[in-house]
C-alpha cells in the first residue's frame, strides 16, 4: 500500500485507463518497478524509492543489472517464470527550464536616538534557473501483454529523485483511485 504523506511539488497533466479493466489494490501480488533513467545510479534510486512502499514492489535492477543489453521478449518470459503479473515504468519525456531575473536589490537602514547610523547594501541582479520535470508512468499486464493505465506528471523545481519518485507514485496512485484504476481490497 501506498503510503501519502509529503508536501508535492507534483502535478498530474493527462491520463488514460483501459476502459475495461480495474485492479484491486492487491490485485498484483509481484509488479515490477522499471525506472528508464539516464543513469544507473538515478535508476536504482527511483526503483527502490518505489519499491519501499509495497511489498509487491520489485526493482527491476535486481533482475536485469544491464537493462539496456534485454531482449524484450526474453524479459518478458523471465518475468512470468518468476511469477510477475505487472509492471510500472517510469520515463522522463520533458525538462523545461525556466529562468527568472532576480532584480537589483538595495537595502538601506537607518537608527539611532541620539546618534546617526546608516547601512547600506547592494546586491545586483542575477538570472536563477528553475526545472519542470515530465514523467510519464505507465502499468502494464505482463499477463495481458497489455498497456492498463499511464499517466503524464510534472514535478517543478525538485532535484532530489527519492523525492521526485515518491511523489509521482503517490499522485498517480491517488488518481488510479479516483479513475477506478484501483479499488481498495475489502478487509
């Protein structure tokens, strides 16, 4: 299960769910976790941020180390031989930077009862950047061999990829709901 609890710097932009299937939320007892990152180590990061919220939750790098050297159709078998029912990608499609002018500052202050005192300071301008990030997220049947939801987020100015992952899955998780991707398991 999911768990909610930051602050999100994470929206959700589009979504799409396969008209005619809807998952208890304990519906996949094995679900592989593949984060499409441009590095390994950013990779392995989002993967076990994902993974930590549920134990159903797989790291893909713990079966395919070199995921770029897979042949799709051998994955595929390895994953159903080892008892996969689904998976969730992760992929970065869009970075946009943004870049603000930060005005020519000039602080001054004055006090003193019987004295007189003046401060002065000056900063010049300067530029800061700032990054929105598009991720889609996407969950497949491995079953079905078959696209069930995907959703588009972006995530404004947030560098750290722990936080970056937790909140995608947290906003695609909450939408799922909302969609009747998922529904909540009778206890």
């Amino acid at each position: 299960m999911v768990s909610m609890n930051s602050c999100t710097s994470t929206k959700l932009l589009h979504t799409w769910k396969d008209p005619d299937t809807s998952i208890r939320s304990d519906g996949f007892s094995k679900v592989l976790v593949v984060a499409l990152a441009p590095n390994n180590t950013t990779r392995m990061i989002a993967e076990d941020q994902v993974a930590s919220n549920d134990p159903a939750f797989v790291s893909s790098y713990t079966i395919f180390p070199d995921f770029e050297s897979v042949e799709l159709n051998s994955a595929k078998n390895t994953l159903l031989e080892r008892g996969f029912e689904g998976a969730l990608t992760m992929q970065l499609v869009k970075v946009k930077e943004t870049q603000t002018y930060v005005p020519t500052m000039t602080i001054s202050s004055y006090s003193g009862w019987n004295d007189t005192y003046w401060h002065g300071y000056y900063q010049t301008g300067y530029y800061v950047s700032s990054y929105d990030y598009q991720i889609e997220t996407c969950v497949y049947s491995l079953a079905k061999d078959k696209l069930l939801w995907a959703g588009i987020t972006e995530t404004v100015n947030q560098s750290d990829i722990q936080i970056v992952a937790q909140e995608i899955l947290e906003t695609a998780y909450t939408q799922m709901l909302k969609d009747g991707f998922i529904v909540r398991a009778e206890k």
